[in-house]
C-alpha cells in the first residue's frame, strides 16, 4: 500500500476527512468561487458525463424529472454532485454512488426544501435504478421541496 492512501486511511479512521470527502471540499471551494451568477446548467451536465454509465442513467433521468417538476430550481452543482438550487442554496442533489465508494446512489434535500412533515421526515433516499414508481416518487418530492 502506498504512502498517501496510508494517510488517508489514518485520517479517515481518526475522524479526518476521507480522499474523497477531501475532493469534494475542494470542489465545493472552486464552485463558490466560479458561481458569480450565469447559467450554471452546463456544469451539472459535465458533472453527469463524468459518472459511470448506471449513476448517469440515473443522473439523466433524475435532472429531466426536476426540469419537468420544478422548472424554478437551478441546475447546478454542489460539492461536485449535479445540484438544484433556489436563491443560491442547493435544495436537493444527486449523489453518484462512486463519489464516496458507496453500494448505492443518493437523492438527498437540504434545509431549503420544503419536505417538513411532522416531526420526522426523510432528507435523503437510496437509488439503485430509476424505474416508473421511482420517478413518480422523485417528481412528487421534487415539487413539494421546490414549493
């Protein structure tokens, strides 16, 4: 094993950040400085290219049912994950499940979505494909959180 990936481990293990969670606070730093206004759909695109072929299946699909549901959101990207944003704020975002070596794929919402339902409510939903009943779901969630 290699120098760096012993290091990674260790800090992961000792509460540090993880290689990838390192990349992701990196890019997180380069989007707050590139984001000065524009059209940032571009870059969430570019970000769904990058992913292997069954997080970008999910990527796709996952971007057209936000598009079609919650036009008001902006695509964008958040931590270099394809993110949809209101004034700024990423409401929900889609997680590849190679972006932190993960056995699935994630639809997360942030504190912006209007999800509140009770006293107890999911903010995150694990993907493994995006089939009929799953889109119907997304769509649903989609428009409550943008509303």
């Amino acid at each position: 094993m290699s120098a760096p990936k012993k290091a990674t481990k260790k800090a992961a293990a000792s509460g540090g950040l993880s290689e990838e969670e390192r990349a992701a606070v990196k890019e997180r730093a380069k989007e707050l400085r590139s984001k000065k206004g524009g059209d940032t759909e571009p870059e969430l695109l570019a970000k769904i290219a990058e992913m292997e072929e069954s997080d970008r299946a999910m990527a796709e699909r996952i971007h057209a049912i936000v598009k079609a549901n919650a036009p008001e959101l902006t695509p964008t990207t958040w931590y270099g994950m394809p993110a949809y944003a209101r004034n700024g704020k990423a409401v929900c975002f889609f997680q590849p499940a190679k972006k932190f070596k993960s056995r699935y794929s994630t639809l997360g919402f942030n504190d912006p979505a209007n999800l509140d339902d009770g006293v107890m409510w999911a903010t995150a939903f694990a993907l493994t494909e995006v089939t009929d009943e799953a889109e119907a779901r997304i769509a649903e969630l989609v428009k409550k959180a943008a509303g």
